[in-house]
C-alpha cells in the first residue's frame, strides 16, 4: 500500500491510497514529498476504484481533523470543520431541546389556568 498527499476539490488536502481498501477511521501512513511519513487517519473515502497506472485498488480520502492547542489555546493547523453529519445531528439535538421547552411551557401554562 502507498498513500500521498492529494488537493480535493475543496480546496482542502486528502490523501490517494493505492493498492489496499480503506474505511473511515482507518490509520494510513503517508508518505510526503520530502520522503518523511506521516499517520493519518481517514475521515470520510470520497472515491474508490482503479488505479491507471498499476489497476490496484485506489480511494482518495478526506482526512481526519487532529487539532492541536497552541499556548493561546485556539485552534492551530488544519482548521475544525464539523462535517455535515455532525451539523445535522446537532440541529436535531437543538431542535429536540426547543420542542421539549415548547411543551413543557406549554403544559405548566394549561396548568395554570385550570387551576381552580
């Protein structure tokens, strides 16, 4: 297996793996230009199939956030962006929340006025 850094369409870096399958939260050692290795670990596989040159196995990868606390305490590196999976989750967890909010003012206030 060989995996090196590739641009993406977002502008963002992946990696290109040949000659193995890899699955979301898969570490890959990757090699870089300069000849060091890196690990690195798949966030999402955006495509698979073949490679031309050698007609191995090959995905190109998203790959994972690590952020790393600088002494300010931010974010350094490759910035966080939760993925889209995580921003709906949390819409349905905030929505939950607003509706149970709803329903429990909602009931307190029929409460309320059927007091006698």
């Amino acid at each position: 297996m060989t995996a090196k850094y590739h641009p993406l369409k977002n502008g963002s870096w992946g990696i290109r793996v040949v000659g193995a399958t890899v699955r979301r939260g898969d570490e890959v050692l990757v090699t870089k230009r300069s000849g060091e290795t890196k690990t690195e670990t798949v966030d999402r596989v955006l495509f698979e199939g073949q490679d031309r040159e050698t007609g191995e196995a090959m995905a190109i990868c998203a790959i994972g956030r690590r952020p790393v606390r600088g002494r300010s305490g931010g974010y350094q590196g490759r910035s966080y962006r939760r993925s889209a999976q995580e921003r709906v989750d949390q819409a349905i967890r905030d929505g939950e929340r607003a509706l149970a909010r709803a329903m429990g003012a909602e009931s307190s206030l029929i409460d309320w006025l059927h007091e006698d």
